[in-house]
C-alpha cells in the first residue's frame, strides 16, 4: 500500500531534505518522536523494502510517501 501526503508549500532546499532523509537513517539523540519514530516501527514490523520517504524542491512543495504492504485478510 502506497500513501502519498503533498502540499503546495514553498518545499524544502537540498540540505534541508537531505537532513531529513538523514534523520530518517541515522541514529541521534532527541527528545520527540515523530517521523523518525514511524520509520523504525515500519522497518521493524515490514522490513527495510517499507517506510517512509520523502521528495521536495524549492517552490514545489513536499510529497510524503508511506510504503507499507497490505496484510492479507484486511479490508481493502
């Protein structure tokens, strides 16, 4: 399954993504949870292929993507 969030915001600069991105795969202390928090639950219960991804550029907004594979007797 495959859900994409998206804006029309002012996106993000190359830094400012890869910093994300980053902060997605690389451990560091901090003291909230959030988008970091979802990805290792994902890679935990799915596996690495799943999570959470991100695409932006400059005055074109951010799509968030979530990958996460169906389960097999769940609604559709």
């Amino acid at each position: 399954m495959v859900i994409r969030i998206s804006d029309n915001g002012v996106g993000m600069e190359p830094a400012q993504l890869a910093a994300l991105r980053d902060g997605l795969i690389e451990p560091r202390p901090s003291n909230g949870v959030g988008v970091r928090n979802v990805q290792e639950r994902i890679h935990v219960y799915f596996g690495l292929e799943y999570g959470v991804s991100f695409e932006s550029a400059p005055g074109a907004g951010t799509v968030a993507t979530v990958r996460i594979p169906m389960i097999e007797g769940s609604p559709a």
